[in-house]
C-alpha cells in the first residue's frame, strides 16, 4: 500500500484520527516551525499519529491530538496536580496519575537552594508542571516555571481534590470558558485549579460551595454546552440554599 | 516497588481535611444529607439467579448455583449454604487475585450469618433424601467495582439473586425409593427457594469529632472515617446481625440510634427488592408462555397478483 502523502493537512484538523495515519506533510511546508503536541510523530518528511482521538490546531503552529482518558500520558509543559508519595534525596516522589511516578527535584523551587529544602508530607497536593516526558522514564515536573519564577505553582492548601477524564480537564481549560465554569463563576466565589491530568481542586469559604461546584463539574462530563446549564439549574435549588447561607454569614 | 506505588488509589491530605469539616456541617461530597442512602439498582441476568446490583459507584453481581450433595453428618435432613466472595482485582487498586483478603472473608461472613443465623433461607425445604441427598446452595459473589459499602450491595445482589432462583424438581424413584431422579426444567417447572424474610445490611460510619455518623459510607469517607459498623435487619423490625470489627469505641445511645435509622432504611429497601424481583419474575413467566409448542409456525406469505 502506498503512502498517501498527497492530502492537505486542513483536511485532518478537527477530525478523527487512528494511530498510523500520516496527518502532516512536511515537504509541502517550507519555511515554517510546526511544534508538536502529544500524540504526534516525526518520521523524516511525514508527521504521522500515534494515537487515536482529534486533531487539533491551535494558531500559529501547534499541532496535537487529543482523546480523553482516564489515564494520563505526561506531556511537556503541561501543568498538573500531583500528589507527593515519598521524599528522597534528591527528588520527590509525585504520583500524576501515569504510568510512572513523576520525580520533582527537591530545587526545582524557586530560589531552592540545598539549604531550604521544603518538607511535604506524603498526601500533599501539589501544583506542577512537566518538564521532562520521555517514553520510559519517569517524568520530572517542576514547581517553577520555565524562566524560573513561583508562578502559582507548589502545594495547595486546604479545598478538594476529585478525579475526573483528561478531556473534561482539557475543557475546563479551553477559552472560551467552559459554560458550567462560567454559569457557576457568576452565582458562587471560588479558586480553581485545573491539572491536566484529570485532577481539579476546588476550594470557597463554605463546604456547600464546594461540594455544589466539585458535582456540578463531575456531572458536565457528557453533556453538551446547553445541556451543562439545564443541568445548572436543577441544582439551583442547593445553590439557592448556599446563596442564602452565605448572605447570613 | 515504584510501580505498585504508582498504582495505587490515594487521598490528599486537603480531601481528608475537608471530608471531616464538611461533615461537622452535615455535608457530605457527593451532596447527600448524612442519614441518606445512594440510589440502588437492581439488575437480574438471564438466568435465573444471576443479579447485579450498583449503589452508586459500587457495583456487585451475584449468582446462585445449586448441587445434589451429601448433608453434614450432625444436620442430615437440612441442606447446605454456603457464600463464596470474590474481589476483582479490577474493583480496586488494593485487591490481588487469588486467596480472599481480610476484607473478603469479613464481607462473606456478615451476609452469611444474616442469612443462616436469622434462617432466612429455609434449609430443612432443601433436603430430598435425609442423610443422603440434599441441595447445596452456593452464592458466588464478584465485586466489579469499589465506590464504597460493598458489604451492603453485596448483600442486596445475594438476596435479589436467592429470589430469583429456581432449583430443578426432584422426586424420588428406583427400585426401594432411594434413587433421586433431577427432572430437566423443560419437563418439570423448577421451583423457587423458601425465603422467610430478607436480611438487609446497613453500614455505618464513625468519625472521630463529636461522634458524627454516616450511612453508606462512599469509598473517600470509608478511608478517613474512625470506624466502622454494619447491622443486618428486616423490615419486621428484627435484628438479624450486627457486626462491629475494632475501630473507636462508641456510646451506647449511638448503637441504640443506628439500629432505629436501620430499621427504617430496611423496610424502603426490601420493597425495592421486592418489587425488581416482581417485574422480573412476570417477565420470565410471559417468556415461558411462549416457550409451549402448542401453536406451530405458519408461513404467511404476500400474495403476489
């Protein structure tokens, strides 16, 4: 069977791919940087897929594939919650949800030196962000970003943590606004933290906001945009509840 | 090492933290109020005796076999029950194949001694041929899915799967009457086993501030709760089994309460039961109707002009 290298990339973008499928030619492309996502790979002239889900393309050049899995595949620079296991010399121990335990250095902080080696107890959430993913090997994350600045990365305090599939973490990511996000952001006040890896943190004042916002995302997970606030408004009725029991506070 | 430890299911420090102060407010992380039960469904295979029950997240199947053997030597004119568990290993990170953990023995021996103590199965109805021949009536119990409170939903798919089961016919026949002849169901309707009263087993769970307590408790407040009991009661308002396996110590009045809120939930439960086991024998009975081969297939053609 021949290669068919002929088909334009516009026409992959946004539709289902399988593993195999050559979905970029670059010999077509001149003079341009494409950087890949995951689910991609480069074979000389031929970006073909390694796994099955959609493409997509963000502008200017960024190519990946995306599916929604319970499980997490880690990936460059993405941002994830972690859950540190056991503290060794050198490295901390995270589980992210993968394959293989991801290792944090103990001075990927910023302004970590061998001194001020911070101490987290096994069970702490932890904010991350990838830095190395290499097939086989255990993926190092890092509480700094890439120019070495804190940047809202470390440990979480206080709030929730639930699970949920890497697709719902992606939506809640997406801009615009996810509609359950928006349509609970104008009733409820709450911090949100989002990790690619399937894992969401919510923390509010009260425990009725959180429990009513943890649920109300859990449930969106299939269900369209329209449908995500008919559903809104069914807990509506707890979320009047709370509104009321916060005013009197 | 690294990769058991990368497989395991594990809670924050924050979700420990947060399960109890939601509870010091009466609020629990799926939403329910702490006296409320999860949603159950009941479910039966298409054999008969074969159910399986979800509460919530957790999921159990449950199926009844049964088998002519010989009867105990100090019990020849009853038969024999006997509840087997199994814990999938793909319920939860924390189950291994192969010999039943703590857990499993524990589950098994709380609904077996619902069942057999409170003699909720009627025995003695099951022995064909005293000191030689008996039915054997084993409960195989498969766990598919841990989202907590397993003891309840498996208690729940043992009784629903006794209900609809139905054991071959037997008479006795030969040469002196000795001889057991099985009848095959296509001769002989099998008949149901003699259940008195359903068991039904509710668990609770104790926290360490000011003695809060749950019912049902999900598989997160099941790793952070201080401990554990489960009462085994009918909807007749008796007290069948109650079993509380070490954790903290709690008053009296609390056990006195947990049995009252047990009793209510019981009778909601049993006519849950009752009325799945209802639909699916009326179903079973249409389908038999039409397993008779009085009325013989006619060919009805179009007739082409």
């Amino acid at each position: 069977m021949e290669n068919k290298q002929s088909s334009s990339p516009a026409s992959f973008v946004d539709s289902t791919v399988v593993p195999g499928d050559v979905v970029l030619d670059l010999s077509s492309m001149t003079n341009q940087t494409i950087k890949l996502g995951g689910g991609l790979r480069q074979d000389c002239d031929a970006i073909s897929a390694t796994k099955a889900g959609t493409l997509r393309f963000s502008k200017p050049n960024k190519y990946w594939i995306e599916s929604s899995q319970k499980r997490y595949v880690p990936c460059v620079e993405d941002t994830i919650l972690g859950i540190v296991v056991d503290s060794k010399a050198d490295n901390f121990l995270i589980d992210i949800k993968g394959p293989a335990m991801g290792f944090l250095p103990v001075l990927a902080f910023e302004g970590g030196t061998r001194r001020n080696i911070p101490k987290f107890e096994v069970g702490t959430l932890l904010y991350l962000r990838v830095v190395k993913a290499n097939f086989g090997m255990n993926p190092e994350l890092s509480c700094t970003d890439a120019s070495g600045k804190a940047a809202e990365f470390g440990p979480l305090k206080d709030g929730y943590m639930f699970e949920t599939s890497t697709g719902l973490s992606r939506k809640l990511l997406s801009s615009p606004a996810c509609p359950v996000l928006e349509a609970l952001g104008k009733k409820l006040s709450f911090e949100i933290a989002v990790g690619l890896n399937g894992r969401v943190w919510v923390n509010a004042a009260s425990p009725d906001t959180i429990v009513v916002v943890a649920n109300a995302i859990m449930n969106s997970e299939c269900l369209s945009g329209a449908q995500q606030i008919i559903m809104l408004y069914d807990l509506m009725d707890s979320l009047v509840v709370v509104l009321l029991r916060e005013t009197k506070k | 090492m690294e990769g058991r430890l990368a497989n395991s299911w594990r809670l924050t420090v924050n979700d420990k933290n947060f399960i109890k102060t939601a509870l010091l407010s009466e609020i629990r992380i799926d939403g329910r109020k702490p006296f409320e039960y999860r949603k159950i469904s009941i479910k039966f295979g298409r054999e008969d005796g074969s159910s399986e029950v979800q509460l919530g997240q957790t999921r159990v199947m449950g199926m009844v076999t049964a088998q002519l053997v010989q009867p105990y030597r100090d019990r020849p004119k009853e038969g024999i029950l006997s509840i087997f568990t199994e814990f999938s290993p793909m319920a939860d990170p924390s189950f291994e194949p192969g010999r039943p953990g703590e857990l499993a023995v524990e589950l098994g021996r709380i609904i077996d001694r619902g069942l057999r103590e409170s003699r909720a199965v009627d025995t003695e109805s099951l022995c064909i041929l005293a000191s030689k021949f008996v039915w054997a009536i084993r409960i195989d119990l498969h766990i598919l899915d841990n989202g907590g409170n397993l003891v309840d939903a498996a208690n729940i798919a043992a009784l629903a799967a006794l209900l609809t089961f139905r054991r071959p016919e037997c008479s006795l026949g030969g040469e002196d009457g000795q001889e057991v002849i099985v009848h095959p169901p296509e001769i002989r309707e099998p008949l149901p086993l003699t259940v008195h009263h359903l068991p039904i087993a509710i668990s609770f769970g104790f926290f360490s501030n000011e003695s809060i307590l749950v019912i049902d408790p999900t598989h997160n407040e099941e790793a952070v709760m201080g401990g554990r009991m489960t009462t085994t009661v009918n909807a007749n308002g008796d007290i069948c089994a109650i079993q509380k396996s070490g954790g903290e110590g709690v008053p009296q009045r609390v056990i006195m309460q947990c049995l009252q809120l047990a009793t209510s939930k019981a009778a909601s439960i049993t006519k849950q039961i009752k009325d799945a086991v209802e639909v699916v024998n009326t179903e079973r009975a249409l389908r038999k109707v039409k397993r008779h081969p009085t009325s013989t297939g006619v060919d009805v053609r179009e007739k082409q002009n």
